[in-house]
C-alpha cells in the first residue's frame, strides 16, 4: 500500500498514517505544487478562533491527490470566469490529533455541530476537504463574505442565507461572493455544506472514510 520507508499503522478498517511520515507518500500532493492558488492555512498561525498555533511544528499544507486534482480543477474554472481572483486556502488536510484538540475545545459549548466528532473523524484527516475563499489575485485583499472564516454563528450558514438577504443582515454583494465560490468549486466536483460558506468536501464522505487514509 505504501513504500516500506513509510509504514502505516491500522485503525480498524482504515490505514493511517502519521502527519510526521507524509512528506513523499505517494497519496498526498503539496499546495505548494497548485497554480492559481494562495495558501494562508489559519490553524498554523493564531488567526483563527482558537487564537492560537494548533499545527506547529507540522507541515499540514498538503491534500490527498484526488482534492488537489480537484482544487486545481476549481482554480483552472475560477481563472476561467473571473481572471482577477484567486482561491484562498484557509485550511487543508488536519491531522486527527489536531481534530481532537478542535473538538475538547468545544465540547460542552453547543458549538459541537461545527466539528466532526473524533471517533467520526474529519474529512480534512484524509485530505480531502478544504476551508477556501476568494481574494484579489497577486496577495489582494480577501472578498467580504458577511462573516470571517471560523465565524461559528448562524449569519455563517449558506442554508440561511436568503432569510438574512432578505432581513439585511447579508447584502447582495455578499452572498453573491459566496455563490461565486460554491459554483467554482461545484464545477470541479465540491461539495458544500449547510453551516459553513469557507468548507468543501472533495467526494462521498463514507466512500472517503472508508477507502483513504487518515492522517493522525
């Protein structure tokens, strides 16, 4: 399954595989091998709701083939439609670990339904899901999407955006931005969710959980 140099260990089911042994696993692809792409991952500095560096000393720039092929797809139909932006990864693969710290952080709060549950597992642990946005290219200034990225409030819910359209707690301009997002990364086969504008799913959850690695 993987060269000798780099052993997996066994989770039931499914293989895992140690954030500090990725680097050259055939599975994973760096972002930094993505055109049209900025990578500003915000749980590897404090700008994020934490406040605080939960990747150092880790190297969690990376997505497993299949979603890097995939964010390559969407920068390739982003630049298609709309040359003066560029994708804006806010956060890629996560090491289980790191979901665990996520999730005790937030366990007792009510805020629980942000988070896949440890013994679940993320999609970002295999490496394919992203947190994303837009910005001007060439470094520029990030779009207004109505709330910042990890913003655990319901004016965050794609699901609700109509109602806060039409109450003024969302302008046009806004949830326009967002549904330029959620096209681009539909057309290269992303899948959005309800509560979040920022995250993409890169396939079928259980098909991922199943059959990929996690990454610890």
């Amino acid at each position: 399954m993987y060269p000798s140099a780099m052993p997996a260990d066994t989770a039931g089911a499914h293989s895992t595989l140690r954030i500090e042994s990725l680097p050259g696993h055939p599975d994973f692809r760096p972002l930094a091998s993505l055109s049209g792409i900025r990578v500003d991952l915000r749980y590897a500095s404090p700008d994020n709701f934490l406040g605080e560096d939960l990747y150092a000393p880790f190297d969690c720039a990376w997505l497993h083939h299949e979603g890097a092929a995939r964010l390559q797809a969407a920068a390739t139909e982003l630049a298609r439609r709309r040359g003066d932006l560029e994708l804006v990864v806010l956060d890629a693969l996560r090491p289980q670990r790191v979901q665990e710290r996520l999730w005790k952080k937030l366990e007792g709060t009510g805020l629980e339904i942000y988070l896949a549950p440890p013994e679940r597992g993320s999609i970002h642990s295999f490496g394919m899901a992203v947190d994303i946005t837009l910005a001007a290219r060439n470094g520029g200034a990030e779009l207004d999407m109505g709330t910042p990225f990890d913003d655990l409030t319901e004016l965050s819910h794609p699901v609700r955006e109509e109602e806060f359209l039409a109450s003024g707690r969302l302008t046009a301009q806004q949830v326009g931005n967002r549904k330029l997002l959620r096209e681009v990364m539909a057309a290269a086969g992303w899948q959005g969710i309800s509560r979040e504008w920022w995250h993409f799913d890169g396939g079928d959850r259980e098909r991922i959980r199943a059959q990929l690695v996690r990454v610890l």
